[in-house]
C-alpha cells in the first residue's frame, strides 16, 4: 500500500529549488501518494492560505506522514496542531541560529546580536523537539544540530538533495565572445559577494573578462558597484529562474561558492553548485568541510579555491581565461560527478527511506 504523504510549504519564492526538489520527487514516486499544501501568494497571506489547505486535507484524507518544507519555522507551531498525533518531518534546511550567532548578515551591534540569537536559539530548540524527524541539507549541518541542540542523532537526517529536474542539460552553447563569470543569489555573508567585487575590480582593465551578476538588495549592491566603478560588472537585482538558467548556460565560468569563510560557509554546499555541475559548467567552489568529503579535483571536474580570498578567485579566472578549452571538459566531468551522487531519481528513495518507520 502506498504510503500517503502530505508536503507542505509556505516560502515566498514559489520556485525555489528545494521546494520544487520535494515536490518532483514525491509526485514521481511509485510509493508515494502525494498531497500538497502549497501557496501561490507571496505576501503574508501565504501563511493563511497553506493552513487552510492543511486543514481540509487532514479533514479529508489519512494523511501518514507530514513533511514541513523550507522555510518552516515560520509556520511550525500551528502545522504542529493541525498534524497533531500524526508523524511531522521537518525539513530544517538552514540554521537560523548559527546564522544570526555567526554571520550577523545585517551588521547589528553585537549585544543585539547576542540577545536575538539567544530567543532563536530557544524557538529553534523547541522546533526540533516538536517534530518526529529532521531532514538536514548536508552531513555538516546534522553534526551542528547534533553538537548545538543535543538533538538525538537518529532523529536527523543529511539528504544531500541535489537539483530540481527542471535546470537544463548540458549543451555547451555560449553567445558572446566575452569571458563571461556568472554569480547569482541572495548574497548573504556565507556567498562571499564582497570577495567577488574585489576581484571584478582588480580585472576591470581586461575588457574580455565580464562579471554577470544577480540578486541580493540593489540598494546594497549598486553603491559598492558605483563606489568601485565596476565597468566590468553587469548586475540584475532579481530574474526568474528559467532565465537564470538561461544566463548561466551562456557562461563560461559559474561561481557557486561560497566564498564568505563564516560559520554557515563551512557547513553547506550551495544549491548553484548543484545546478552549475549538473548543467555541465565549469564551477568554482569554495573549500569547506562538505566539499572535502566529495570527490572535487580541482582542474578535473571543478575549479577549487580558498573561502575569502579575492586573489584566489583573480588566479582562478585568469585560468579558465587562459584554458578556456578544457572548461568544456571540466564541465563534462562536473557533470558526470552529479550523476553519480545527486542524480534526481535516488531523491524519492532517500525521502521514502528517511519516513519509511515512521
């Protein structure tokens, strides 16, 4: 008998990748029959709009299990009653508090810093205890949870989810003679932007190496780009997600970090490495604690440097400037690396595997 399994997310990007991960994998799989409490709104009205989903499914259908996607700590105490004596899988996917302890992304004073970490601490302590199993993105991230909350190690789970089947294939196809370097995201600490911007102004004199880059807030962005005078730099506050894809395969290197070298840096490999090493690209990462347990070469199917080190990503730049024909085959490699590790279809048979006793 299949398994009935209910996903249930609230994040104001309706596209993001690790939504769309979930909900792929469980609509493929054969074990599973899916139900989703899913929002279309992107504004506040979101939170009601998936709680009343919720609860017409739990009044309609015996749900077995409930898996709360990212970001759910906004919406857990009131999952948590609705799905009350039922299983609760909570995909904690980022560390709010080792965030805000560690990466201090909007530069509070310190004493501030310590108070408002120390209440998210309490409310992320009290989320894990109220679920029946965790689901963290990277073995690094379990190991935090473990050491940080005292969370008992068979609650959690690392499932290294890879990317969503909707980033395209490899191709090989660029349409500008420019040496074009790709970097995208929301530009937290951990991404490392200010390291990137360093280098882009050290090569601003070479006029065939362009810098595309996308997202984060443009009142933060465009300064630093104007008080650098990065001629070189080509920025985009946001674009949806087909068309990043489409700005990636035109690249010739793709940046997937993360470069920052915080506390959070050390513990994640992004969701744009994934993508760029499935689409075939050539990719810079940044060396952390989970990149070292995969088999990354550097020159061979990846390009790796040091976190933090703009001069690192000049001479990184400079070699795929300068070898730019074999990007073509670290991309391949890149690729097949995906393959053997991430590949979508073993995504249902981890989710399966981690509520199979449940």
């Amino acid at each position: 008998m299949k398994k009935r399994v209910c996903y249930i997310s609230c994040y104001h990007q309706l596209n993001y990748p690790r939504r769309l991960q979930f909900i792929e994998a469980l609509k493929e799989s054969e074990h599973i029959e899916a139900f989703f409490a899913l929002n279309q709104s992107k504004t506040f009205y979101r939170f009601v709009e998936v709680l009343i989903q919720l609860i017409k499914i739990r009044w309609k259908h015996n749900i077995d299990v409930y898996i709360l996607g990212f970001r759910g700590n906004d919406l857990l105490f009131p999952v948590r009653l609705i799905t009350l004596f039922k299983p609760l899988v909570f995909d904690s996917f980022v560390p709010f508090y080792q965030a805000m302890r560690y990466d201090n992304k909007w530069g509070l004073p310190s004493f501030l810093v310590q108070i408002l970490a120390a209440i998210i601490y309490c409310y992320e302590w009290l989320c894990l205890r109220l679920t029946k199993k965790i689901i963290t993105d990277t073995v690094s991230h379990r190991e935090h949870y473990i050491d940080a909350f005292n969370v008992p190690p068979d609650t959690i789970e690392a499932v290294y989810l890879g990317s969503s089947a909707q980033i395209p294939s490899p191709n090989g196809t660029k349409k500008t003679d420019n040496f074009i370097v790709f970097y995208y995201g929301s530009m937290l600490p951990l991404h490392g932007l200010t390291y990137v911007l360093k280098a882009a102004q050290q090569l601003k004199e070479d006029s065939t190496i362009q810098f595309e880059i996308i997202g984060g807030k443009p009142t933060i962005i465009e300064p630093q780009l104007q008080n650098l005078n990065l001629t070189n730099v080509r920025y985009t506050p946001w674009m949806e997600f087909d068309q990043l894809m489409e700005k990636a395969q035109n690249a010739d290197l793709c940046i997937g970090g993360p470069l920052g070298n915080t506390a959070q840096a050390q513990h994640v490999i992004t969701g744009k490495t994934f993508q760029f090493l499935k689409m075939g690209k050539a990719t810079l990462i940044g060396i952390n604690k989970e990149s070292k347990r995969f088999d990354l070469k550097d020159k061979s199917n990846c390009l790796l440097i040091e976190q933090a080190d703009s001069t690192q990503i000049i001479e990184a730049i400079l070699w795929a400037r300068e070898h730019n024909l074999q990007l073509n085959d670290i991309g391949k490699a890149g690729h097949q690396l995906y393959n053997s590790l991430f590949r979508e279809a073993d995504l249902g048979k981890k989710i399966i595997h981690t509520i199979s006793h449940l």
